[in-house]
C-alpha cells in the first residue's frame, strides 16, 4: 500500500506518482490522506490502479479516468469522472454540479445524492445514484446509463439523445423530447446489472425507463419553440 | 408638345428594401427557417486595409531587402508550460473540425501547415489519426461539445486550446447537419448517423472565469504542464475576456473577431453579433499590458486575415501571432472558379458559395461525400497552403524590414496610420496625415 499525504505532498507530486503507474504495475493499492477539498485529485490515472481516498474533494476528481477503481471517502466538488473512459469511481458521500459530464464510460456510483446537471452530455458513462439527482439531469446524453434509486429534479433528460435513464423515485418534469418509455427485457437486464455492480439493494421492477422521442433529432420548425 | 412622351424619373429600388432583402423575406415566407451557412461576415466593416504602414524615412532606417535579417520564428506558451510551441511563422491554422471538413482536407492543412513550420489545430468532433500523423505542431481544441475528447489524444497534443467562443458566434453553439454525418463522424462523436448534431454553447463541467480556472489546472495536472494552454475568445468584450482568461491561467489567448469563418452559423448571428476583428485587438492588448502580460502570455488573432499586409498589421498592433481559417481553405482550393459549373448548379458562383453545411462542396473541402472528397489531392492542396504560408510570411517580412524592423514583432503602432476615422478610433491609430486618434486625442 502506498500512501500519500496531500498535507506534506503537492497535488502535482500526487498526480505524477499515480500517472506513472503502467498497466502492469505491481503497485496497485494506494492511499490519499488530507485531500482538504482540493481540486483536480488523481486526474489523468491510466492504470488499474486501486485509490481510496480518505475525505473530501473539489473539483474534477477523478477526471478522464482510465482503468482506475477510485473510492471516496467523503463528498465530492463539481465535475467528478468527468470525461471518464473507463474504470470504475465510487463516492460514499454526495456530489455536486455536473457528475459524469461527457463520461465515455467506466462506473460512477454515488452513494448521496448528486446535484445538478449530472450526467451532462454522457457519452456512454454509466452512472448510479443511489439518493436523488437535481435539475437539468443527462442533458444532451447521448449514451450510456443513468439510475436513479431515488427522485430527479426538473426537466430530466432534456434534448437528450440515446443515453437511457433509469428512475425508481418521482420525476418533477421531463425536459424537451424525453418521454417515458417501454422497459423491455433486455433493459431490465442493464439496469440490474448495474445496481449488482453499484452494491444497490433495489428492485428492478420498481423502476421507470427514460429516453427521447427522437422529434428533434432533425430540425423541424414546427418543433421551433422545443429547441 | 401633345405627343410628346411624358419624361419619368427612372425606377427606384428603395435601399432599405433591397433586392437582397427581399430575397430573403421571400426565403423566410417560404420555408419558415432562418438560413444556415459557412463563412464569416460578408458585410464590410473597417478592416486592416483601412490602415497603411508608414515605412521608413529620414528617422526611421530600413534593413535590406534579402540581405539583413527580419526574423519571423514564434514561441508560444511561455508562461507555464514546459514545452512552449516553436513556430518558424507567425501565421499558424485555426481549429476546422473533421467533419466539416473532409479527411483530405485535415490531411492537407496538416501537410501544409508542417511544410511552411506553423502549426494546426483539431476543431468540433475530435482528433483524427490522419490529422495528428501529417501535423508537426497540433493543438487540440477543447469545447462544449467535447465530441470526441478523449486523455489518449490529448496526451498527444502539442497544446490545448479551451474555445470560449469563436468571432463569427460569440454565445452561440453549433450544429452539424446530418448529411454531413458519416459512419467516422457518428462514431467519433457517439452519436447515431443521419442526425443534426448540435453543439452546446457552453462547457458542460464549468461556468465563468473561477471554474475556468480549476478547469485550467486539471487540465494542466492531466498533462504534467508539459503543453501550453490556449483559450479562444469571440469578439465580444475582448478587453474584459483577455483580462478573465489571463487571471484564469491562460498561455496564450486567441482572440476571433466577427469576420472569423465558420463551418455552420445562422446568418443572422453571423453577420449581427459581434465585434469587427479590427476593434478586438487594441482593448485585448491593453488587457495583456495592464497585468504586465503582454508578450509573455502571446496573443493570436483571427478574423478575416488574407495578406501579409494584414498579419503585418496585427503584429504592429500587438498580436504575436494570427491564424486563418477561412484564407487556408481558398487557399487548398475552395470557391475555385474552375467549379463554376457546379455552384450554378447549386444556385450560387465561385467566390459566394457558402453552402458548407449541406456537404455538396465542389471542391471536396467541406464535405464528407466520398466521390467529392476525393477531387482534393492532400499532398497537391497541402504544397498549395505552404505556398500561401510563406507568401504572406515574405509579404509581412517586406514591410517589417522597411520598417526597420530585424524581427517582425518588433512592428508596432507607430508605424501605422488609418486611412478612415473609423479605423483610427478602433485601431487607436492617427488617422493619416493628422494626430488625431478618435476618442483619445484633441482634433
Ligand atoms: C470550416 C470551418 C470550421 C470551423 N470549425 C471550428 C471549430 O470546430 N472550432 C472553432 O473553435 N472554430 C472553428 N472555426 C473557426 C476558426 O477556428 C477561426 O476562428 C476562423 O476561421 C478565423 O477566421 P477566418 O476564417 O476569417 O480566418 C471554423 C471555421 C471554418 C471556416
């Protein structure tokens, strides 16, 4: 196990470290103590690597992840995994503004709620809420999943494209284009392989699937006041 | 006097309502859809033409022709990053996405762009294989959209460049229509063929100059500091947006004024929103000057930029470097006369054509069209853009020597006088034959 104490070391000394790591390195577990809510932690990671950090963070933790299995210990600041590619984040606490945004792909569980705009513009991330999520949720998704085991704020799902949202809770309002849709077999089958990887204790059957009617995906000016 | 023909005055086309106007209100009538188009501004505003180069006199000596030196090597991003980018010439290639561009396209700005010692940039929907291999210098563009970004490609990047906005639309987004959405382009942005695929206006992950700031450092921690970090600007309040992306970290600001091209705009906010390019640079530099940044964090501008009397201007007004777009595509053989037959048949002629979203481009620029793309050779295009590089490259060398001037950034405001009152209030330059400096000085 290796540790870093973000007290003694600087972001870029920890950064650097975690960067370095190859694919086949034999250093696999790390440590992040005293994180202090900074900003940009463990950005970059391009190795299967296993970090737990122990405590809060800022902004951007995790970002563009490759390969890396991050836990966090606490809460996270806005724009957690985003542009992920792949590996898999965990957040015991709640995050802010914009989880996931233009994730590729990969695991992000969030144990809290998150805030808005989370799952922005996701490009094949697969994300899990296990408490509620605000307003403006998976705008423009354009694949990938996003669960919910708890409610969504306003306009979920707004111009989105082919990104699926999975919602147990209530829904406060479905933004432009995103309509309720059929939960078929081999949707059921994502979902609960989602909430198997994600550790959610839930029912697939208790939730409701979210798409796009795929009215705005070519212009049409009857559909002007929609844009 | 009975049968004489009683004279008339001869028709009148009111001003207001022009031919073109009314074209357009018939358009409107009829389709019910603003119209879209590529290119910048097409209106005339005050440009660099309305400014002259002094030259030397009896105070000011001028260095020979082909004998004594004008050096015109850059260096970019000097305030931070490890690796600044080395540049034989100030004129370096604007970000055109692949996928309003043809791959062809891509490949021969990358030859050319290498050959004549500058450097290129990617542009909405990502890096391209090709792009990368045939470009010395590429800067990897960063926008709201963020189609395609991925931490492999900009690890390979010689620098970023977060695009706040573009000149030809300042607060606007994009949309690539979906003929224009090959298999590559879907699958490089994510995204079904056959779809409009829209450009968000703004990042997804940051609002204003605080988090631009954050977003600065995680990009800089992603990429050890090694590359320069460039953000893009539309002419807007460039004195207030140079001031926010200086304080925000930026190695370098690019600033695009309303001439700027585009690959897909409303007409409307092309030619309604924003600032001239000429008005954009002197509130930019004042910015840089004000933090004692000026030179140390580098300016490029862009926006209507063809000549090398034009780069020359920029220089002398205190760019350190400007970059084209639209100049490069004319230059690999866009609106080429030799197509006419083809725009008739498109309802337009050379040198109109602007249809750059529908994807029927003659010239096989921009287009994905497999047939149309192929009409354009990269290595004939590419040797043509070189040409055209250092063309301008001697161009602006010819008038900084006659400056006196051993390093082209060593032009500067003085040397310089406006030819129209417009000019001279937005350059802050005399206006000629005279000191006066609208807004600055007494008559
Ligand atoms: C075909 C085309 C595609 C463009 N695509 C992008 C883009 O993807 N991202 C961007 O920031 N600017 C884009 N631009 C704007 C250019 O980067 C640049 O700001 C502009 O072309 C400069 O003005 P000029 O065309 O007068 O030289 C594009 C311009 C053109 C002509």
């Amino acid at each position: 196990m290796e540790k870093i104490d973000l007290a003694t070391s600087s972001l870029r000394e920890l950064n650097e470290r975690l960067q370095q790591q190859s694919e086949v390195t034999n250093e696999k577990q790390w440590e992040v103590v005293n994180p202090k809510g900074a900003h940009a932690i463990a950005v970059g990671l391009n190795a299967p690597l296993e970090l737990l950090i122990k405590g809060s963070t800022g902004y951007y933790c995790a970002g563009m992840n490759q390969h890396a299995q991050i836990t966090v210990q606490g809460s996270v600041g806005p724009g957690v995994c985003e542009n992920m590619m792949s590996g898999s984040v965990f957040i015991e606490g709640d995050a802010s503004q914009y989880a996931g945004a233009t994730g590729h792909g990969g695991l992000l569980t969030i144990k809290g709620n998150a805030a808005s705009r989370c799952g922005i513009s996701m490009k094949g991330i697969n994300i899990v809420v296990h408490g509620n999520i605000g307003h403006m949720s998976a705008f423009m998704g354009q694949s990938g999943n996003l669960v919910v085991l708890g409610n969504a704020g306003d306009a979920l799902g707004d111009s989105l494209y082919e990104a699926r949202l999975f919602i147990r809770g209530k829904v406060s309002s479905l933004g432009a284009d995103c309509i309720e849709k059929e939960m078929r077999p081999e949707h059921r089958e994502i979902l609960q392989d989602l909430l198997t990887k994600s550790g959610a204790d839930a029912n697939v059957a208790d939730f409701k699937r979210y798409g796009s009617a795929r009215k705005l995906y070519n212009f049409d000016i009857d559909n002007a006041g929609d844009y | 006097m009975a049968n004489e023909k009683k004279p008339m005055t001869t028709p009148v086309k009111p001003w207001t309502f022009d031919d073109h106007t009314n074209s357009y209100i018939r358009r409107a009538a009829s389709t019910g859809i603003y119209d879209i188009r590529g290119g910048g501004a097409k209106r005339r505003v005050p440009h660099f033409d309305d400014l002259l180069f002094l030259g030397a006199s009896m105070s000011r000596y001028p260095l020979e022709g082909y004998r004594e030196k004008c050096e015109t090597k850059i260096k970019l991003g000097t305030r931070f990053a490890k690796n600044p980018i080395e540049l034989d010439i100030p004129i370096t290639i604007a970000g055109m996405s692949f996928g309003a561009l043809s791959g062809q396209a891509k490949e021969a700005i990358g030859r050319g762009a290498s050959a004549a010692g500058t450097s290129t940039t990617t542009g909405d929907g990502g890096m391209t294989p090709e792009e990368r291999g045939h470009s010395t210098k590429l800067v990897y563009q960063y926008l709201p959209s963020r189609y395609g970004m991925n931490p492999n490609d900009l690890r390979k990047a010689d620098a970023i460049e977060i695009v706040v906005g573009q000149g030809a639309k300042p607060g606007g987004g994009g949309m690539l229509l979906g003929q224009k959405i090959s298999d590559r382009v879907a699958e490089m942005r994510n995204l079904p063929k056959g779809i409009d695929q829209r450009s968000a206006c703004r990042h997804p992950d940051w609002t204003g100059p605080d988090d631009l700031e954050i977003k600065i450092l995680e990009l800089r921690e992603i990429t050890g500091w090694k590359i320069p970090i460039y953000v893009k600007i539309g002419g807007a309040r460039p004195y207030f947006d140079t001031t926010l992306a200086i304080k925000a970290g930026a190695d370098v600001v690019v600033l695009d004024g309303m001439q700027g091209g585009t690959a897909a705009t409303q007409d409307v906010f092309i030619e309604h929103v924003g600032q001239p390019t000429l008005a954009c640079i002197r509130p930019a530099v004042k910015a840089l000057q004000e933090l004692g940044m000026h030179r140390k964090v580098q300016l490029i501008l862009s926006g209507g930029i063809r000549t090398g009397a034009d780069v020359a201007k920029a220089l002398a007004l205190g760019a350190d470097a400007v970059s084209i777009g639209t100049a490069a595509l004319i230059a690999l053989g866009d609106n080429d006369p030799k197509w006419e037959k083809e725009y008739n048949k498109l309802g337009t002629t050379a040198g109109a054509y602007d249809d750059w979203h529908e994807g029927q481009d003659p010239a096989g620029i921009t287009t994905q069209d497999p047939e149309l793309s192929a009409r354009l050779d990269p290595e004939l295009a590419g040797r043509r853009l070189e040409n055209y590089l250092k063309v301008m490259t001697l161009e602006a060398q010819t008038i900084a020597r006659a400056c006196g001037k051993n390093h082209i950034l060593n032009l500067e405001p003085e040397d310089l006088c406006a030819l129209t009152i417009e000019a001279a209030a937005m350059a802050e330059i005399p206006l000629s034959g005279t000191n006066w400096i609208p807004g600055k000085t007494e008559i």
